[in-house]
C-alpha cells in the first residue's frame, strides 16, 4: 500500500491528504469546515480489541436549528484517511481510527478502534485514559463530525409536511463532506446529554427502591429532560443520592460549546 503523503489545507487550517486538498480545491468559493456533535449510543464493546460501535450522528434538529440528513453524508475521502481525532484537535496526535463507517437509517454508524501500546514502550499512552472514559466509565458521551456543506436549502412546506418538527428548523443540510470525527465530552445536541442522563437517571431510581416512580414515568412516555428533573426530585429526598444525579443538574445547567 502506497504511503499516504499529508499536507497542510490552509483554507480551512486542517492536515489532510494530498488526494482530498486537490478535492478541496475544485471548490472557488469560501470554505468553512463546521463541526457538529450528538448523541452517542454504544451499542457494542469488544475489550480485548478495544473497539467501541456506536451511532456517531443522527437526523435530528441540533441547538443551531440545523439538520444534517444523514443519507447525504459523503464518506469517500474520509475512508481514504480514517483517523478519530479528540475534540476536533487537527495539532495533535490521531489517537485513534475508525475500522469501518456507514450509513444506517437516520444516522451514520462507526466503529472506532483505541490502539493499545507497543510492549516496548514506556510512559503514558493516551489511549488508555480515552478508552476508560468512553467505553468504561462512559462520561466521555459525545461524537462530533467534521464537514464541508456541499448542499443546503430552508425548509419548504413540503418538508415541514413530511416531518413536522422541521416547522423548528433554520437550515437542512441535504449533502455534505466529512473530513473526520472526534470523540467529545459535550455534545452540540442537547439530545444526546438528555438520553445519558435520563437513562442513567432512571436506574438510579429503581436502585435506589423508587420502582413505583420509575415505572409511572417510563409509562408517561415523557423527554428524557422531564426523566431527569423527576428523578432529581425523588432522589433530592434521600439525604444521600446518586452521584449521578449532581451530575445531571452540572450537565443541564451547562449550555457552553466547548469547542
């Protein structure tokens, strides 16, 4: 296999290969590389390779008002130099790389490897410390994509018609380019904050013996915020709850893009 050979893309101020800089250049009007995070869902963990499979992005209306049909996601040049970046940081290191990526209903599943060290090496390895916030603790509970708008338009009648919630929406993106996609701690999609913390909410309220709660709320068929301000309300009673529920009021309370 030929070696890759990596340059600098001034334009939008990224490393890339030369055969996606040349791609890149076809385009004559301004570039701007966007980066939008949702909700993670692990949906497999394989230890001993140390790879995760989880849904990387989803269609849904973000905090921006933005809405990414996923079936439009071209993953051409990306399978060409698959690497998954923290927090969109192009200056360091690739920790790790995605094994395989692709498109499912409503979304964009991936499978992301975190490489152990050689024997021979010594010191810390990043790695290490990724893979036990991610796919063992489980508080680093973002993926974020990094993309070029190819094709964009305002949601007409039509589409509001077929989908309703798009009534909300400032822009759908019908094609886009990703370039890559970071693991991140703070999702853009308040969404994905809400699933971790309501289910984790939840679980902590059959723990801790409120199953009569527990089980009025999943019938209610409520968000995933209602969920979670409940739970907080029945576990504030205890004097001592969850760990996880000071977390959901830090995490609610939180409205900053960390990146």
């Amino acid at each position: 296999m030929a070696k890759k050979s990596f340059v600098n893309y001034e334009r939008l101020g990224i490393k890339c290969i030369e055969e996606t800089a040349r791609y890149l250049d076809t385009f004559k009007n301004d570039l701007s590389l966007i980066r939008k995070a949702q909700k993670t869902v692990i949906e497999e963990v394989r230890a001993e390779e140390r790879i995760e499979v989880s849904t990387i992005t989803q269609e849904v209306i973000d905090r921006d008002g933005e809405f990414i049909v996923s079936s439009g996601i071209v993953l051409d040049h990306y399978k060409l130099n698959p690497v998954v970046l923290v927090n969109h940081k192009y200056e360091d290191l690739s920790w790790m790389n995605c094994v395989w990526i692709k498109d499912i209903p409503n979304g964009l599943k991936a499978a992301t490897r975190y490489p152990s060290a050689s024997k021979d090496y010594t010191g810390p390895w990043m790695t290490d410390t990724l893979w036990e916030l991610v796919a063992v603790a489980k508080v680093m509970v973002g993926k974020s994509i990094g993309y070029l708008e190819l094709e964009t338009h305002r949601p007409t009648q039509a589409d509001v018609d077929a989908n309703p919630a798009l009534e909300f929406c400032s822009k759908i993106v019908d094609k886009c380019l990703l370039l890559e996609y970071s693991v991140c701690p703070c999702p853009i999609n308040q969404e994905a904050v809400h699933q971790y913390i309501g289910n984790k909410a939840m679980t902590d309220l059959e723990r801790y013996g409120f199953t009569k709660e527990a089980k009025k709320l999943k019938k209610a068929k409520v968000s995933r915020e209602e969920i979670v301000n409940e739970a907080l309300k029945v576990l504030k009673c205890k004097t001592k709850y969850s760990d996880i529920a000071k977390k959901a009021i830090e995490m609610l309370n939180t409205q900053e893009n960390d990146y």
